[in-house]
C-alpha cells in the first residue's frame, strides 16, 4: 500500500493531463483534421461561395424543433458513418458542419475528413450561431 501512496500524486497528475487532453481533442482544439470557424466568419463563407454545402448533424426532432441554417441537409450524426454516399457529390466542396452546441459536429468533421471530405466545424453550433443573430430558418 505505501508503494501506491508514493506514485498516487503521479497518477493523479496522469489522469488530469489524460483528461484534459480527451477534453481538447474531443472540442477539436488538438489533432483536428479539419478547419474550425465561429459562426460569423462560417456566415461569410457560406454566403461568398455559392457551392458550400451545409450539414446540420442533430436529430430530426431538433431540426424541426430548434430551426436550421439555410439549405441544410440532414444527417444525424448517429447515421453519418452509413449515409456518407449521399455526400459524396459534394467530396471536393466545402462542407459546414454544425450541430446544437458543438460538439457533435466535431465527430462528424473527424469522420468527413477522414473519407476524404473538407469539412469546416462551426464553433459552438446553432446555439452559438442564435447567440451572434445569424439567420435560422424555422
């Protein structure tokens, strides 16, 4: 037992940096493979390039419930790894990934960059988007 009690303080600090790197990593702040945006400058880019494409991964309940952004197609985020083929028009396009708070559409930009998509994460999801006044279609 004194054997463990002499390393604890180690393993404690070991399983804080784990943490806080599961953290960054999962908020797409380290090892993303893709661009991440806030939502005013996701805003401009959607309006500047005609071919941007933009894919809201929430559920169908709050697509309907909560609004959506202008042309959204939907795909939860949950059925994204078997419907990528109806993606695949859009392979060379930049594609604008959001859900309701940002973290779903971290996942689905690390799955679309890593089929050979360009995903772009907005920054905080529809919610950020609602916060910054940027138009939702309901």
């Amino acid at each position: 037992m004194k054997r463990f009690e002499k390393y604890s303080g180690f393993f404690t600090g070991l399983l804080l940096v784990a943490a806080a790197l599961y953290f960054l990593y999962s908020k797409g702040i380290i090892f993303a493979n893709f661009e991440s945006v806030v939502p005013s400058t996701a805003y401009e880019m959607i309006e500047s390039d005609p071919q941007a494409v933009v894919l809201d991964v929430r559920t169908q309940q709050e697509y309907r419930q909560d609004g959506h952004l202008q042309k959204a197609l939907l795909i939860p985020v949950q059925e994204l790894g078997t419907r990528l083929g109806e993606l695949e028009p859009y392979k060379k396009r930049k594609i604008f990934v959001y859900c309701r708070s940002g973290h779903r559409s971290v996942k689905a930009a690390r799955m679309l960059a890593d089929s050979g998509f360009v995903p772009i994460n907005i920054e905080g999801g529809i919610n950020a988007w609602k916060r910054k006044g940027l138009p939702v279609v309901r």
